[in-house]
C-alpha cells in the first residue's frame, strides 16, 4: 500500500498523510497553531454570498 504524501498548508513541508501524525494536515503543532491564530485574528475568512431577494 503507497503512503500518501502531501504539503503542510502552513510551511508547505511535504508529509506523509497517516494516522501517526497528530497535528495532520500539518507537519508540526507549530504550523497548527499558526494556522488557528491566523483564524482567531480574523486573518482568514470565509466569505458569505449574499443571499438573493426574490419576489414571491
């Protein structure tokens, strides 16, 4: 069976993608936390579609 290999979304480290990683996506708990402080900052967002108004 072939390992899955991917890159840290922080860093962009190539990994192996298995269940001995703890912190996966990323390579390491620093990358984690970065990436959740970029949420809690606000840094990162997901952008809302205003909704249509339809007259029914």
């Amino acid at each position: 069976m072939e390992q899955r290999v991917i890159n840290c979304p922080q860093c962009g480290k190539t990994i192996v993608w298995n269940t001995t990683n703890d912190f996966r996506p990323f390579c390491s708990k620093l990358c984690k936390m970065i990436d959740l402080g970029e949420w809690a900052t606000e840094s990162y967002r997901i952008l809302k579609t205003e909704e249509l108004e339809t007259d029914e």
